[in-house]
C-alpha cells in the first residue's frame, strides 16, 4: 500500500503563487518518476510537470517560465511552485509516483487531489 498525500491548494488571486506538496509513505522501494497533473473544470486530466529519480525536469508549455518541480528524496515529497497564477490554472491537481514496490515491481499511484482555484 501506497499513500500520497497532497496540500496546499487554495483559493489565489490572478498573479498569485501558490506552492503544492505530496508525500508519499508506504511500500515504496524506489521512486523513478514523480508528477503532478490537472483537471480543470469540464476537461480532461493532463500533465502539469515531472520530475525523474535523477532530477530531469519536464514541464507542459502553459506552464513553462511559471511553475518549478522539485523534490526531497529524503522525505519522498515532491512540490510543485506555481508563480504567476492564472484563472486557467484553476483546477484539482493530483500527485502521481511512479515506484518500484517491495516485490519489484513497477506500480503507479495517485493522490487524491487538491482544488487550487484562481481568481479576483
């Protein structure tokens, strides 16, 4: 069993930052990949931004230049920076860990969502 548990979400002006964090506990023997995704209102999940066991960094266009990932291995915590919010960025965004479990193999697992919503 795997948990992740996200925070930090919130109500934010336009312009406004808001800094998101997932820990994730349980059978974890490894962590290859950890990511975060959205879903704005009426759409699709998409992905927001990953972060590599080794620090390589992706990011979707919309958020380039505004938001940074990064993690604490030592904690398997992963955050996610948003700087420059705007109302489109409003959304539930979910922590996802791609590990490798106790018997070895290669599971994912999902957090249960945080509500940022961005507006005046």
């Amino acid at each position: 069993q795997v948990q992740l548990v996200e925070s930090g979400g919130s109500l934010v002006q336009p312009g406004g930052s808001l800094r998101l964090s997932c820990a994730a506990s349980g059978s974890i023997f490894g962590i290859y990949t950890m990511a975060w995704y959205r879903q704005p209102p009426g759409k699709q999940r998409e992905l927001v931004a990953t972060i590599t066991d080794g620090g390589s960094r992706n990011y979707a266009d919309s958020v380039k230049g505004r938001f940074t990932i990064s993690k604490d291995d030592d904690k398997n915590t992963a955050y996610l920076q948003m700087n420059s919010l705007k109302p489109e960025d409003t959304a539930v965004y979910y922590c996802n860990v791609d590990y490798r479990s106790r018997t070895g193999f290669r599971l994912r697992s999902w957090g249960q969502g945080t509500q940022v919503t961005v507006s005046s």
